[in-house]
C-alpha cells in the first residue's frame, strides 16, 4: 500500500473545471501520494486530463505536466480557462436559448464549451442546467450578480438575490466563479504541454509517471451529441419481442445499442435502451496499462477494478461513488474511490 502524511497536503482549495467525473475531492491528496511515495519523478503524464483537477495540482506542487485528453475540445476548453479575460468569464452564463443553439452547433469553440459545462445538468453538456419553469429567472439574476466578482462569492447577500424572493442555488456562478480560480494556473503555463490524443499514441513512453482516470467501463463518455441517435420503432418492437422470451434481467447489445427490459411490475414490459457506440473499451485499456507498467510508473484512479493483474494500492474511505444509487452490478455496494497498480507478477511481465 502507498502513504499518505495528511499533514503535508498543500492548503487552498482544488481547482479545476465542473466537470463530471472530476477528482477534486481528492485531487490533492492524489497529488501528495505521488509526491511521498515517488520523489525520484518532477514530471507526471495526465493522459486522461478531463477538467485538469489533477493537472492543476500537479503544477500548484511544481510538477512538470503533459495533460491530455482524447476529445480535443475539452483540452482546448481546459487550456483556453487558464487565461480568460473578465468579460470573457462573465460572458460563460448564457440563456436556455443560447445554451441550445450552442450545443446545436457543428464546429465548437473552447468558449463554447466552457459555456456548455457551466449550464447544463451535472456538467453533461446535454440538458440545460435550469427547469425550464425557471431558467429565465435564474438566468437574469446570475447575469446581474456576476457583473461583480467579489460580490459574485457571496451572491444571496446580493440585492438582487434578495428582490426575486427565492432560495434556490445559483450553479451558474459557483461554476463560473470555479473557472475564474484556474487563472491562478496562468503563471504555471510554461510548465504545461497540452494534447488531444488517444492514450494508445503515449505507448513509446519509458521510465516515467503515468497517471490515468480513464471513463467507467459502461460510460458512453462526454460527447455533446452522445443521445442524438435513436432506435427506429421496428427495432423496438423486434428487439422486445425477442426480449419478452428471454430470463428476467437479459440484455441484448446490437448495433452499438444496448437493450433492456425494466424489472419492476410497472415497467416490466417496457424496454429501455442505451447508446454504446462511443463507449470505452476497458479491457484492452487494461493490456494497455499492464504492458505500460513494465517500464514506468502507472497509477490508476477508479472505484473497482475486476482484472486480478492489478492490485487496490490506496483507498479514499470518504470519496464515495454517487452513480447508479451506489449500485454495481445490480447490487447495492458502497463504493470508494480507490488508485491501482499492476501486481509485481504482470508488471515484471510474467
């Protein structure tokens, strides 16, 4: 098992973008693990980058960084955060109609996906993050308070807060506020470099840490368009129909769809279905690891992993999972975020 002094853990908060899936409950203690148990390494490979939590504080503790991730637009929008202006900060609010038309768009901006992951549903970019009973109203009063900054952090003190007569939160600008505190980071650049690559094109990399948080083995991943494609109702109805014969429980996966029959009496004629044509293939992630393993360090976050060539190194009691109700496999299992390592037998490729 690695150490951890909680004594040394750099003070302030952890900084990154709201992103889904960010470590940043943990980020610093990640950091400070690597920083006690492998002082011999200064430079550190983020080859699953996502919002940068682990980036950012990786260069707050004077690592050099090679942050990555395989969508280039996210990379983009975690770069292009550290230097935004003040206008540029107080424009990521937008309306309902501008979120849609936004994620609606083709070709993207860095911009345009700060604005997506600030005002959608738990950062998905899908769904924006207001009812629709309310969004203009929110919309206006987060508009009118981040026009001051300082006055911004402490926005139900705000008159304008107080005039609407509401309590609800204002995401919007706790989130735009968070991106505000990667600025921080703009003297940190130099140390920095920034891809958007697929982890398989780092395999040339010897004698180095490698940190990766790669996606859920059943995630379809961050894609904006992600719940664009449908099943055409004869698919449906075939699919069913062939479901209905089958055990309670069964699934059938075809044409990158998987799909599933509820099972509850209120639903169990019902037919659900995912999308799994983006979805990240783990076990060759897992070949991957083990054969990067042979000459260089690599630490894995994740909440379990099923592959006996690795091994549990490090366990965050207090970070539970919040996905699915805590279930796995059905089953009701209290999950803790957890770091991996290949076992001596896989990594001395035996």
């Amino acid at each position: 098992m690695l150490k951890l002094d909680k004594s040394k853990i750099r003070k302030g908060k952890a900084l990154g973008l709201p992103y889904m899936g960010s470590k940043r409950k943990i980020a610093k203690q990640i950091v400070e693990i690597i920083k006690q148990n492998y002082p011999q390494y200064s430079e550190v490979y983020d080859l699953f980058g996502g919002g940068g939590t682990i980036t950012a504080e990786l260069l707050l503790n004077g690592y050099k960084v090679h942050y990555n991730d395989a969508d280039p637009l996210v990379a983009k929008a975690f770069e292009k955060a550290l230097t935004l202006t003040d206008d540029e900060l107080k424009s990521l609010i937008c309306s309902r109609e501008e979120f849609y038309q936004i994620k609606d768009k083709q070709d993207k901006t860095a911009i345009d996906k700060l604005k997506l992951l600030i005002n959608s549903f738990g950062n998905r970019c899908s769904a924006y993050a207001n009812a629709e009973k309310v969004s203009d109203l929110k919309y206006s009063i987060s508009k009118s308070i981040i026009c001051d900054f300082k006055k911004a952090s402490h926005y139900k003190e705000q008159d304008a807060y107080k005039k609407a007569n509401v309590t609800f939160q204002l995401d919007q600008i706790t989130r735009t506020l968070r991106v505000k505190e990667l600025r921080k980071l703009t003297n940190y650049l130099h140390k920095c470099i920034f891809t958007s690559k697929d982890f398989e094109m780092f395999s040339n990399l010897k004698h180095k840490f490698i940190y990766l948080d790669p996606p859920y083995s059943d995630s379809a991943g961050y894609k904006d368009d992600i719940e664009s494609r449908k099943v055409s109702d004869e698919k449906y109805i075939d699919v069913r129909n062939r479901l209905l014969k089958m055990p309670l429980g069964a699934e059938i996966e075809e044409d990158d769809f998987v799909f599933k029959l509820g099972t509850f009496k209120n639903n169990k004629n019902r037919m659900y279905y995912r999308d799994v044509l983006n979805k990240f293939k783990i076990i060759p992630f897992y070949d991957w690891a083990i054969k990067m393993s042979q000459n260089n360090i690599v630490l894995i976050s994740s909440y379990e992993i099923n592959d006996p060539r690795f091994k549990c190194v490090f366990e965050f009691k207090s970070a539970h999972s919040t996905l699915n109700s805590n279930k796995y496999n059905g089953k009701q299992k209290d999950k803790h975020e957890k770091l991996f390592m290949a076992n001596s037998e896989a990594a001395n490729g035996l």
